[in-house]
C-alpha cells in the first residue's frame, strides 16, 4: 500500500475511534477528532501532513513509486 492510502486508512480509524470515545469515555476526545479533520484539510492544500512523514521514514512509498515498481516488472 501506498503513503496515501495508509494516509487515509488511518486518519478514517482515528477519527472513527475518537468519536467512540467521545461518546462513551469523555467528550473532550472529539477534539482529537478536529484535530485529525483539521489535519486532513490543511494537508488538501499543502500536500504535507505528520504522519505522511513519519510514514515515508517507515520506509511505505508512495503512490507514484509503486507504479513505478509495477511497470518495471511488466
């Protein structure tokens, strides 16, 4: 999987278990449901967000190294 895709997996799964927190644990953990949605908005228009970073240093590539991958194996 790409940068982007694990981008989105996690960012959906935090926000979906924040707001189960905040339901059931305390309300204060729907701001780290802004804080994802916050994140999510700024990096549409600076194509830059944390955990993209901290991902790429994992070593997960992106979605344009991948198809590069699987073009020089076609």
């Amino acid at each position: 999987m790409s940068v982007e895709r694990w981008l989105r997996l996690i960012a959906g799964f935090f926000i979906l278990l924040s707001v189960a927190l905040g339901h059931w644990v305390s309300a204060y953990f729907y701001l780290f449901t802004a804080f994802v949605g916050l994140n999510l908005l700024q990096s549409a228009f600076t194509d830059w967000c944390p955990m993209m970073s901290f991902l790429k240093l994992l070593g997960v590539k992106t979605a344009a190294q991948c198809a590069l991958e699987q073009k020089a194996r076609a």
